[in-house]
C-alpha cells in the first residue's frame, strides 16, 4: 500500500470520553490517497468496476454545547475497485460552514441538541441556524458525488473518482435538499425535495441526467414538518407527511424538539414524477415515523411501497447507562433501532379506491436497507438490512431477504467490529438480481483499525469473501452508496467505451 497524506486541516477537538466522540465514534481529521491496497483475507473480485462511497461523522472543534453523533462534519471515504485491485481516498466536504469554522479556527454552531443562543453563526447553515455539515447522505448522479444533510442543507458536489470539491449543486433550491434524494439509474434522473417552516412548507424536484433540474413543484402541507425520505416507483414519487413532526411552541423559539401525535394519520403524498400540486393524491396509513424507504413498484391498480415502520417513534430515554452517558440518555434512544423499533413494513396504495393496504414482512428490528439499485422502482425481489447493537448507533450484521418467499439470511460480525451502510454492488455481466456484493467499511475497535469487505450475495452466510486494509482508521456515521464506472464521469465512460 502507497500511502500520500494530505496537508492537515485546522482542528481543536481533544480527546473525549463522550460516547460518541470515543471508540467507533473517533474522529478522523487525516485526509489521504492510498492505493494498492493490501488484502488482509481472501481476494478482491475481478468481477465489479465502480466505487463505493461513505459519508461519516468528524467533528473538528470542541463543541460549542451538547453534542450529538450527527453534528460531525461530512467525510466522503472512498474505495475503488477494478481489476481485481482496490485504491482509496478520502476528503472532508469543504462546506461553506466548514470553512467559516476553518478560518475562525474554533466551532461557530452549537449541534442538533442545542438552542439558538448557542451559535456565534445564527441565520447561517441549514433551517437558519443548524450547521450544514453536508454529513449524512451521499449519491452519485450526472458524473457528480452529492453530499446532502439531515436538515436540508445545500447540497454539495465532489468528483466521485478523486472527490475533488466541486461546490454547491447549481440546480439546488434556496430551501435546500433534503437528507435523501434518489437515483433512478434506468432514466438517469435524481429525484429530490426539501421542507421548511414557511408555506407550501415542502417542494419536489426533478434533475435530469445532464445535471439540470428539469421540475420543481410545491407539496402543500398544514405546517412546518420533518420528512427524511422518500421513493418512487416507475411513473409516480411518494412524498410523506408523519405524526411526528416539530413542536410548534419551540420551534418559534427557535428550538427544534420533535413530538409524536399518535392520533394523526401517516399521510403519503402520490405524485406523477413530472406531476403539479393539483396532481397529487394523498393516502393514509397507520401512525408511524419512516427514516428510511426501500423500493416502491407498480402493480395493476395498486403502488406498492416496502420501508421500515417504527413502532415507537417517541422512544423512552435510555436506562442503566454509565454516569457519563447520562445526560445523552434521549439523545441515544433516538438514534437506537431498540428504541424506536423499525420494521421492513409494505403498504399498497390503490390508485382507483384511493384505500391503503398494510403488511408486516419482517418482525426483527431492522433498518438502512439497500437493493440493487437497477431495480429502482421496478418490481424486485430481495433486500438487504443492517442490524444494530443494543443501545449505539452502531451496525452490527446484515440480513438478505428474499421478498418472494420470505427466506432470509444473517451475517453477525464479532463484538467489537462495527459495519457501514452496505450498498449492492452488481457483479459485471450478472442476470440475477441478486448477483454482486455488498460492500461495507468496517471499524474494527479490537484491533484498532479499519477495512473493507465484500459479501457475495449468492453465498450470503458465508460471510466476506475479502478483507481489504484501510490506510487508517474511520469514524462511523450514517449512508454509503455504490456506483458503477459508467455512472463516474464522461471521460470514465470514454475510457470504458475504449
């Protein structure tokens, strides 16, 4: 492995025994190019050409109040494959929040936990306040990596083969974009929309393959709420509207605490992709929150859509925590899939009734599920889910299920090794939905350290198939994502086509 370290960035954070600045949580202010990476186990398949990239949680300064695990600034690490070899890299997100704090030399914003009088910053970063870390989500569309945030932030490009900084998205809005667009791959299109706390309250849109936005639409709704996904299926986007959304009295405080009305519909917004406001058709459900949506396909007179339903939404604080975790004990539960219990849930939406239909699929606690994504909002078999250790916002194993037959399969990791969202990685040539890899980064806190490996989906228990060392060790957080060569940029596809 050849290793070239970059200059240091200006950082203040010392270190701390706070449950999630410590252990898996570190983190991580080196930024490298390695290549040639060395196998620890096994071999890297010839068979995929493409990278995989994660977006995790550094927080650079000491904070300026409470910290919560998703204030760190965004770090895209990046893993190439091809030919049977494997190169890295990885770059801090040169947010302009980022490099107002870079140039102050001290943290501006207080985090999510905390009030508006803690910001030196206010009426600056996401929603007015919050800080845009550009931390939690990352796709790659039109040739470009997009870095999105949990609040609606600006939305940032890279160059996904070097992660170059390519500033904020042209085609994002003044409202911002929300944690999660989506990809369609077989129209090249991404589809987006962002909330905030003025009327229509949400927008939906449309960017073409070439990089420019094509459609953007309000989604009226009663008032300020805290949508974080959304899906679609071939003609049609579903857009939510949950029961748990901002407290009215503190958000015009400034303070953004979230409370659950259990006696409210879920609402699902079904509009025509390229549809109005006077199109959409909204359906209810079953009270509930979503965090993250799976697929959603077409089906005679019916839209059906698979994500994971919490069953407590509100979760209790944590009990029986260490002294020093005490005062996180809210704060914990809610990033804690043991609190908040999610579940792989269907619902049908019929399009002539207008009536909701709704299904359990799995009953174990599961969430951040992948697909293979040529199967974007077409009808699909399988499913890929993390699990979670007991009490952390930490991974610990995967289960593939089979939607047709309701087979499963599990892959645990060892106690103290903690994975990455897993994306599926399709093998080159595969006619099989279900023919690739998963591919995740691992912490690896026994041996302090961190690495690759990739699950072949055929052989799912069998486990990884390679192990690949990382230069250094990373800090955990939130989405990863996989792309193929052809999805890079022009000149990748030239060279493929060469």
């Amino acid at each position: 492995m050849q290793i070239e370290r970059l200059s240091p960035i200006v950082a203040t954070l010392k270190p701390s025994n706070h449950p999630y600045l410590s252990g898996p949580w570190t983190p991580q202010h080196e930024e490298v190019n390695a290549v040639d990476l060395e196998v620890i186990e096994g071999a890297i398949p010839a068979d995929i050409d493409g990278v995989y990239i994660r977006n995790t949680e550094n927080q650079i300064h000491t904070p300026r109040g409470r910290h919560h695990p998703f204030d760190g600034d965004g770090m895209l690490h990046q893993i190439s494959f091809r030919n049977g070899k494997a190169d890295y890299r990885n770059r801090f997100v040169r947010s302009r929040c980022f490099q107002a704090e870079q140039q102050a030399g001290e943290s501006l914003w207080g985090g999510m936990m905390d009030g508006p009088e803690v910001s030196k910053r206010p009426g600056f970063g996401a929603h007015g306040g919050i800080k845009d870390s550009a931390s939690t989500d990352v796709v790659v569309h039109a040739g470009k990596a997009l870095a999105t945030f949990y609040q609606c932030g600006e939305a940032y490009q890279l160059d996904p083969t070097s992660l170059e900084d390519q500033g904020v998205a042209p085609w994002a809005p003044l409202d911002g974009v929300s944690a999660h667009a989506r990809v369609d791959e077989r129209t090249g299109e991404l589809l987006f929309f962002n909330y905030s706390k003025h009327a229509p309250y949400m927008y939906y849109g449309v960017v073409g393959p070439d990089g420019r936005r094509t459609h953007y639409t309000p989604v009226p709704l009663p008032g300020a709420r805290l949508p974080h996904d959304m899906i679609f299926s071939e003609n049609y986007t579903i857009l939510n509207d949950f029961p748990l959304f901002w407290d009215e009295k503190a958000l015009k405080a400034g303070y953004h605490a979230v409370r659950y009305r259990p006696d409210m519909p879920s609402r699902f917004a079904v509009i025509p992709r390229y549809g109005e406001a006077k199109d959409i058709r909204w359906f209810e459900a079953a009270p509930t929150y979503v965090l993250h949506f799976l697929n959603a396909y077409e089906e005679g007179d019916e839209i059906v859509m698979d994500g994971y339903f919490q069953e407590k939404p509100m979760p209790d604080p944590l009990g029986d925590l260490p002294e020093i975790y005490a005062e996180h004990a809210h704060m914990m539960a809610f990033v804690d899939e043991n609190s908040f219990r999610p579940k792989l849930h269907r619902w049908r939406f019929n399009l002539v009734d207008g009536t909701t239909k709704e299904e359990r699929l799995d009953d174990r606690l599961v969430e951040f599920g992948t697909i293979n994504q040529q199967y974007a909002g077409q009808p699909y078999r399988y499913a890929y889910s993390t699990t979670t250790k007991p009490g952390w916002f930490l991974f610990n194993g995967f289960i593939k299920h089979d939607l047709k037959t309701g087979e499963s399969w599990t892959v645990t990791l060892p106690d103290g090794r903690y994975a990455s969202e897993a994306p599926f990685a399709p093998r080159i040539g595969a006619t099989d939905e279900d023919d690739g890899y998963l591919v995740s980064f691992i912490i690896d806190e026994n041996a302090g350290r961190s690495e690759c490996i990739l699950i072949d989906c055929k052989r799912f228990e069998d486990g990884p198939v390679c192990r690949i060392a990382l230069p250094h060790k990373i800090s955990s957080g939130t989405h990863a994502c996989w792309a193929d060569r052809r999805f890079l940029t022009a000149e990748a596809d030239a060279a493929d086509a060469a």
